[in-house]
C-alpha cells in the first residue's frame, strides 16, 4: 500500500514549530507528499522537499517558486494517475475547471477554494485536502490518500 500525505494552502514563507509538530503527527511514515499550492516562500518549499514532495503551484506563491513549481503535474503512484492543479475561480466553479485541467486520471488533487472535497465525477475521484490557513470550512484540514487496489481519500481535522 502506498500512503501520501496532502496538504495545500499553507500559507506559510516558512514553517512554524506547530507546523512542523502537525507535518511529524500526521505524515509520519507516508510515501509521499502532495502540496497542491500556494506554499508560498522558498523555506516553506525547502522544508516541503524533506517529505518526497510532489507540488503545483498556486495563485499566491514566491514568484520564485514558478521558476520551479508546474502549473499542473501527473504523477502515477500505486498504478494510479494522479493529477495535481491548484485551480483557479470562485468556490462554486472550481471543480468544472480542475476537470478540464486534465485527461485520463484516475484522481485529481486540487486546492485554491480551501474547501475539503471527496467525490467522484464520472470515472474521476476529486479530492481537496482543505487548508491550514483560512479555511472556509472553519476546520483546518489535511488529506491522507491511500493506494493499494483503490483509491481510499479521506481528511484529517487539524485542532
């Protein structure tokens, strides 16, 4: 089985001891990790890397990390395609648009609306970890993806 943490919308230029004690509770022992944007400073990023990182960038990143950060990624991990976008847009529309970032993905992760979502368009699971900073929901949130025959998302409160 493989095991990847998922965070996005940290907000951070760098990480704070909390941050670090939530990273070392949470993603002890994952695989990997996904950031799906707006990281936001370069020591942020540095850290992030520690953890087998895979991230896009979002609309509120270092300009200094679109030199280094993709607009959009696919990665296959345990045999799935995964897509990797921030997206863009007003809360309602956002997964319309992170599904036309994309063809043939079993999964696609996204962030920007810091709103958590799980479900499955079509063929297609979406997922957004929610954020850590400012979250809509009103509950900081990180995701937890597990791979073995199926994709298995679920989120993680952070108090």
């Amino acid at each position: 089985m493989i095991r990847i943490g998922v965070i996005s919308d940290t907000h951070l230029k760098k990480p704070t001891d909390d941050f670090r004690r939530m990273m070392e509770h949470h993603f002890s022992g994952v695989d990997h990790l996904i950031h799906a944007g707006d990281i936001i400073g370069p020591d942020m990023y540095q850290y992030l890397c520690l953890w087998n990182l895979f991230a896009v960038r979002g609309n509120m990143d270092d300009r200094d990390l679109w030199d280094v950060l993709p607009k959009t990624r696919i990665e296959t991990l345990g045999g799935k395609r995964i897509g990797m976008v921030h997206g863009a847009g007003s809360w309602y529309a956002i997964e319309s648009f992170v599904l036309t970032q994309f063809d043939d993905v079993d999964l696609i992760v996204f962030g920007h609306s810091h709103i958590p979502v799980y479900r499955k368009e079509k063929t297609t699971e979406l997922f957004n970890p929610g954020a850590l900073k400012r979250p809509l929901s009103q509950q900081k949130m990180v995701g937890l993806i597990e791979i073995e025959d199926r994709i298995v998302c679920r989120h993680i409160p952070v108090p």
